[in-house]
C-alpha cells in the first residue's frame, strides 16, 4: 500500500517534469528547420532575428594550421566568415535526427553519414578548446572569464549537423536562453582539413 501511494504521488510530478521539456525540444526541432531554411534560402533577415543580442554569433574557422573563432553582432551571406569561404548549399528533407551526429573524416574529405542530425546527449567543447587553444600556443589573451562563458554556452547547446551526398554541409550550434533557442555559433572548421 505504501509503494502504491508512492507512486500516485509521483506521477504528477514525473509528468509535470515530462512536460516542462517537451515545449523546449519542440521548439529546438522548430528552430533548427527555421535555421536550415534560412541557410538554404539565403534570408539573412531570419538568421539576425535568431542572434542573442549579448552573446552575439561566434564563426569557428581555420586559418593556416589555427583554429580561430570570430564574434559578430549579424550575418551575412554576402561576407562570409571567414571571407576565403563561402557557404556551402545542400539538399535535405528537413527530417531532423537525434542520435550521435556524423563525422567528418579527411582522408575520404566526407562524411559519415548523409541527413539532419542532432545529438541531445553529447555536449560538444569545441569553441571553449579552441579559445583555450589560441591562448595557450598563439599567445592570445582571452580572459578566463569569456573562456568560461564559452563553456556555459556549449553546455546550453546542441550541435546540429547537415550534411548530404553532395558535399553539401552545415554544422552551428542553438543555445537555449531564458527558454528560447538562439543561433550561437557556427562551425567551418571540422570540414576544414587543410592543415
């Protein structure tokens, strides 16, 4: 009887826990394909009202044998960052998958594994390790304190990877904010292999 009790006393609270998520990953699965139509479409306009105007939005990129990130306050397709590459197009289904995110591999120069991915479990490190990175061996001073914002980011993150059988890529980061998800970062450095 007690065990009972128990558990009719906890299923509200585990359904109330339930449903305090679902609306946050709903609206993730609505604004990763409002990302990817924006990107396909080219609609700056849509990408800019996705940026966090405190954090502001964060390019990963390779520049010789660095790894180097970039703050800007906007996007645009017409300067891409960096400037030496533009934005790749690519074909999808707009059917979004959560299960570990494909990986790129330099000596094939491809991909895993073609389609719309999302890992929901992985938190991934690579911003706050590249600015880590860039103070340690280029010299750079970052304060710890951005380093730990970084992490705050990324821990607040999902990776979102697109990738299809043409070559054709996108791979950026949406961060949940006071219970909206924002555009934070995107990555052109983990297809770069010209180091």
């Amino acid at each position: 009887m007690k065990n009972t009790i128990k558990y009719i006393v906890l299923i509200p609270f585990v359904c109330a826990l339930l449903y305090s998520f679902k609306p946050n990953e709903e609206r993730l699965d609505d604004t990763i394909i409002t990302v990817v139509k924006a990107f396909k479409e080219h609609d700056s306009i849509t990408l800019n009202n996705l940026i966090n105007k405190d954090i502001g939005l964060i390019f990963l990129y390779r520049t010789g044998i660095v790894d180097e990130f970039q703050k800007k306050e906007n996007f645009d397709f017409a300067k891409p960052t960096p400037g030496y590459m533009p934005y790749f197009d690519f074909l999808t289904d707009y059917k979004i998958k959560f299960e570990p995110l494909p990986v790129f591999d330099c000596d094939s120069m491809k991909w895993s594994k073609p389609g719309l991915y999302c890992d929901t479990i992985h938190i991934d490190h690579l911003l706050s390790t590249i600015a880590q990175s860039l103070e340690d061996f280029k010299g750079e001073k970052i304060e710890d304190s951005e380093i730990e914002k970084f992490k705050e980011i990324e821990n607040n993150s999902r990776r979102i990877v697109l990738t299809d059988k043409n070559e054709g890529e996108l791979v950026f980061y949406l961060t949940l904010i006071e219970n909206k998800w924002y555009l934070t970062i995107i990555d052109r450095v983990t297809s770069d292999c010209s180091a």
